[in-house]
C-alpha cells in the first residue's frame, strides 16, 4: 500500500507519516529533505538558488548530506522552498521518490506533492494542514528548545511566503490531491491526529474494492439531491428540513462549516452520499446518508461511514450525532458496527428535528 501525506510546513504531516510508518510496518521517505539537500548543496557551492542550473547541479548531493542536521534550520528551509520551484529539479528528484513509492510491500511518503504527481496511485492520500499562526508557534516553540532565539514574527512571515511559493509556483504546486482526507491539525492534538489517519489507512486495509471517496462539488450538487430524495421517498415522505437542505446542500451544509462526501463505484459513478451538518461548536449531525439500490451488497455504505466518521474526527467533532427511525433497521445495525449507540440525551435534545425520528444516536467509538 502507499500512503501519500501531503501538506504545508510545519503542519505535522512528518509527524503522521512517520506514525503511520511504524504503526503498519512500512518504510519512510521524507521527501522535504531531498528538496533540503539540493538547497544546502546550492549554498555549500556558492551557487544561487534561484537559477535553475545551479539547482540541477546539485541534485547530485551525496547521501551523507542527508544526515546533516544542518537541513532542519529554517535557513534551508527557504533554500529548499526556492530550489523546488525549477521543473528540472523535480524531475531530476522524481526517479528516487518513484522508485520508494513503488517498493514491493508499499511504503509512505511525505512531502507537497506526492498524492499529485509522485504516487497518484496511492491508495491512501492525506492532505495534512493548520493556520499559519498555528504552525509558526509551534516552529518557535521546537526551535526554542533547541536553544535557537528567533522571533515568533518573522516565522510567521517565513512560513507564508514559503506557503506562497509552494502553492503559487507552476510545477506541482501544493494542493490538496482529489479524495484526499484533509487533516486540519490547528486544534487537534498529536495523538488524535495520528489516530484519525490510522483510521483513514484501516479504511481502505479492511477492503472496499471498487470504491473510492469524493468530495463535494457544485456538480455533485444533483446526485446528493436524487440519491436522498429515493430512499426519503421510498419509505417516509420529504419534510421541510429535507428538502431544504437537498436543495441547497452548499448553503445549507458546506457553508456553515459542514461536509458532504460521497461513494463512487467503478463502472457505475456517484452510488451513495451522506453529509456532516453542523449545530454547534464540536456538534455535527450525520445526516443524508442514502445509497443507490443499484449498489447494494458492494458495502458502499461502511465504506462511505467510515470516511464521513473519519472527517468528522478530523474536523474536531466532539459531539457526532444521528437521527432515524426504527424501520431502517439495516442503517442503525451499521451504525452500531461502527461505534453508535443509542442514546436518550440526543432524542431530548434533537428528536423534535424530523417527524420521522424515534431513534437518535450518539458516535461513541468502537
Ligand atoms: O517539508 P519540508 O519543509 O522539509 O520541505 C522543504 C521545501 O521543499 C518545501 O518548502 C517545498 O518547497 C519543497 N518540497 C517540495 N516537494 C516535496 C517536498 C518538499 O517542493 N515533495
């Protein structure tokens, strides 16, 4: 399996990739410190880094280069954001990431552009993020315990204008790759984290073949609507509340802080979606989950539960929640699979939501 992680300086993607590693038994490539070494080769050769081919020239760098802690400083850092942005030395740096990427038994990569460009094919693609505030405190707080006096400021400034590079430049600018679970680290703790993307990995261990996660776009907008308003009408009949929200998923949904996913299966396109509605600081309601009749038996709706739980997790809910009636037996037996439980609390405080309701849920885990 490869496992792409992706994102931003100083997000904690290093952190998770190296997590995953040891938790699965897979080998590591920091790929941020090749894109080092070429910066620190540049310098030690007095060339410049804003020219191309002083850049390529050092993409010979020996190995043991790689072993200096010299390329942690901020200091290449910069170098390395400003060698990354010449096309010859991605290219010249792009065989020896393919070749780990593809390394019998999988393997995990970190860097900006892995699940776009290196491995588009990794099975498990994360885009690891936090504010810029964020990240520079904990910069300055790693680089105050190694005894380095720097001003929170002026990492706040280094961290942007490398963000700006690496997002703006031409060649594999950083971005999130489609279907990757964002992971936004600003208010979650190292260890949730780490467990959000073992989850997101176990996901796709456990074996959903032909499946795949999207996320929400405008065009989509039409399969959220048709795939809910079938089983809303098959067995109870659209409320208000339904339809607004069917209508107007942007609005009503993304807008305010929410999320809407959705399963496609090979051959047969968008086949299930479900949302995550915000209600309140932490709170999320689990709400709009439909999958097509055409994909019963393929397991599209565990595969599509364990995605929206896992971003749920990821966007700091402390609170996930559903709401549902008795009939839909096959839908509240998955959700007790996976760590739902009835709960007497929710029904008191939201059951008044849809006529429907009379059973209510709380995520407790498994
Ligand atoms: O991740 P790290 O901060 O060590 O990376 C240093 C620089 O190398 C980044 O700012 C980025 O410009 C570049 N880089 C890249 N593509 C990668 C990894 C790093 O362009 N896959």
């Amino acid at each position: 399996m490869i496992i792409a992680v992706d994102g931003p300086t100083a997000s904690g993607k290093g952190t998770i990739a190296k997590a995953l590693a040891a938790h699965f038994g897979l080998p590591h490539l920091d790929t941020g410190l090749l894109y080092r070494a070429v910066g620190r080769q540049v310098q030690l050769a007095g060339g410049d880094p804003d020219n191309a081919q002083d850049g390529l020239a050092a993409c010979t760098f020996s190995d043991a280069l790689l072993d200096d802690e010299i390329l942690r400083s901020e200091e290449v850092g910069g170098f390395a954001s400003r060698v990354s942005v010449h096309p010859a030395v991605r290219q010249a740096l792009y065989d020896r990431q393919r070749a780990f990427a593809l390394q019998a038994g999988g393997a995990v990569l970190d860097g900006r552009d892995i699940g776009t460009v290196i491995a588009p094919e990794a099975e498990v693609k994360l885009f690891v993020t936090a504010s810029v505030a964020e990240r520079a405190r904990r910069r300055w707080l790693e680089m105050k315990g190694r005894g380095i006096a720097v001003a929170l400021a002026d990492i706040e400034r280094d961290i942007a204008a490398r963000d700006e590079r690496d997002t703006g430049r031409k060649d594999a600018p950083l971005m999130a790759a489609p279907g990757a679970l964002v992971i936004d680290t600003t208010f979650l703790g190292r260890e949730q984290a780490i467990e959000v993307a073992i989850e997101a990995v176990l996901t796709v261990q456990n074996g959903f073949p032909g499946l795949r996660i999207r996320p929400f776009e405008d065009s989509l907008a039409g399969d959220f609507h048709d795939i809910n308003a079938e089983w809303i009408e098959a067995m109870f009949r659209l409320e208000p509340t339904d339809r607004e929200v069917l209508e107007h998923p942007h609005e009503k949904i993304i807008a305010p802080g929410g999320e809407i996913l959705f399963v496609e299966a090979e051959g047969l396109g968008i086949v299930g979606t479900c949302a995550l509605q915000k209600t309140g600081p932490g709170a999320f309601e689990l709400t709009k989950m439909g999958v097509r009749e055409t994909a019963r038996g393929m397991k599209a709706g565990e595969f599509l539960l364990e995605a929206i739980i896992a971003r749920a997790k990821a966007m700091g809910a402390t609170k996930l929640y559903l709401l549902t009636n008795h009939i839909c037996a096959a839908a509240i037996h998955l959700y007790e699979k996976l760590g739902f439980a009835h709960d007497a609390g929710i029904m008191a405080e939201y059951g008044a939501r849809y006529e429907r309701c009379d059973v209510a849920m709380l995520y407790v885990g498994r």
